[in-house]
C-alpha cells in the first residue's frame, strides 16, 4: 500500500512541477485550478500501470501519449508549429526532470547508506523529492535575487542637492518609468520619498508633512498623476536650483524640481529617490 501511495504522490509532484514551468515559461491562460484538475489524466495511468501489471516502457509510452492530450487541453495557440514546440518542450522537461528525480533518489540514498548507514524505504520518495524541489526553488530564488540587485546596481547613482538650507546625499534610481514635467516651471520632476525628509526636517514639520499639510516644504506647484494602480492625486512639487548626479566618475548638474510622494522606496535595496527618464 505504502508503494502505491508514494508512487501516485511522487507521479502527481513532478508532473504539476512540469505544468507549472510549462505555464510559467509559455505565459499561458490556463489557470492552475484546471491544470491540477487535468492531472486525473495522469492519475489514471498510474493507477493503469500499477494494477494492470503493464511493462515500465508501456507506461512511458501511454504517459506521454496522455499528456500530448492534456498539452492539446491547456495550450493557447493551435497553429501546428506551436503544439510541435509546446509538446517538444514537454518532452524534454518530462525526462529531464523524472531523470534528475531519479538521480537524487539514488543519490541520497547512496548518501545515507555511506554516512549514517541508513537505508531509506521507499515509500520516502516522495519526501525526498519535495525536499529535493524546495532546495532547488530556494538557490533558484538566491540566484534571481542576485541577479536582480547586480541589474539595479547599475541603475544606481548619487544625487546630491541644496534643500531646506541642507546639502542632501541621497542614492537615486534611474527610472525609465518616469517622465513627470512640472506643469508650472516645465522641468523633469525627480519623485521623492516623503519618509526620506524624516532626516532633514524639524520634528514638528515632519509630523506636519506626514498629516498632510506641506506648507513645511515651500510648495511652488501640486501635479496631478496616476499610481501604478491606476489611483488619481496630487505630487507636491518644490524648487531647488538643480541636482548632482554622480555615477562611477562621471558628474551631471541637472536642472529639475523634487516631486514628494507618501510611500517608501527600493526597502533593501537602498534608494530613496526616482530619477527622469531623460536622466538615463
């Protein structure tokens, strides 16, 4: 009984892995409720192999013949060379990953048997491979979090300005996203956080900034604007003379104002401040 269950769960686990990268990968529109509900398909052979006494190559071949159906049930495009595509890279992540599963089985095993002379039932396997695909999403999430911060560094830069009779350092990004004019003065608005004033303003006017009332700040115009989630406000916009942009050995003056936001910006990753587009 323990054989079956652990071979229907570990079955079930690598082949959702495989429509899970097979939607993430083709961008497709199928949700994941469907897609696990299409799984029985897979389900069913299992339960066709194992009780119906059928060779291991026989239930290759049935398993890939099932899923070229369920490929039919969830793709988006029809077109004959995109089912040869979507069904060919099925193929692929089918014995790549039942191999790699395979692989590790065997492996810990081994390992376990060498080191602490254990040795595994079988009916672990599923164990082993769910702890095998965490790790393997952890060093996945590792790597696209390092990649990601080694991208932003280059987007990263110091700007420095007079305001409030203070000469403020702050670390900026260049945001392609923003193209702000003031409606008033013309110039690029380079978006601030408001938390960031916290350091240069008197405790009181700070307080004062955060309720809502700018008069602290010497406002010279309000722009209106949309979130990111489609939300209409305003953007207190203040005057400085211009900014310096600093990046490796290179130095800009630029001339724009500070637009004033109520939200906080890059968290770990250290800026404090959106930069114009035509800063890039």
């Amino acid at each position: 009984m323990e054989f079956y269950l652990n071979f229907f769960i570990s079955n079930f686990i690598l082949d959702m892995l495989i429509m899970y990268i097979m939607k993430k990968h083709f961008k497709l529109s199928s949700s994941f409720v469907m897609i696990t509900f299409i799984q029985i398909l897979n389900v069913m052979t299992s339960a066709v192999y194992l009780f119906c006494n059928l060779s291991f190559m026989y239930f290759v071949l049935i398993k890939l013949s099932v899923n070229f159906i369920v490929c039919l049930l969830i793709i988006d495009n029809f077109s004959l060379k995109s089912i040869i595509c979507f069904y060919g890279s099925y193929i692929l992540l089918f014995f790549s990953i039942f191999g790699f599963a395979e692989f590790m089985l065997m492996f810990i095993r081994a390992s376990f048997i060498q080191l602490f002379e254990i040795k595994i039932p079988v009916y672990y396997n599923f164990i082993v491979i769910i702890c095998t695909i965490m790790y393997v999403f952890f060093i996945g999430g590792i790597v696209r979090l390092l990649s990601h911060r080694r991208v932003l560094k280059n987007y990263l830069t110091k700007v420095s300005f007079s305001l409030f009779c203070q000469h403020i350092e702050i670390v900026g990004l260049l945001d392609s996203g923003n193209s702000l004019t003031d409606t008033k003065t013309g110039k690029p608005v380079v978006i601030m956080s408001i938390k960031s004033l916290k350091k240069y303003l008197p405790k009181h006017d700070y307080l004062k900034v955060v309720a809502g009332d700018y008069s602290p700040l010497h406002v010279s115009n309000f722009l209106d604007y949309v979130t990111v989630g489609g939300k209409g406000t305003n953007m207190p916009i203040v005057e400085i003379e211009n900014i310096v942009v600093e990046k490796g050995d290179k130095v800009k003056k630029l001339d724009c104002v500070i637009g004033f936001v109520d939200q906080k910006f890059g968290g770990d990753d250290g800026y404090e401040c959106l930069l114009h587009r035509d800063f890039i």
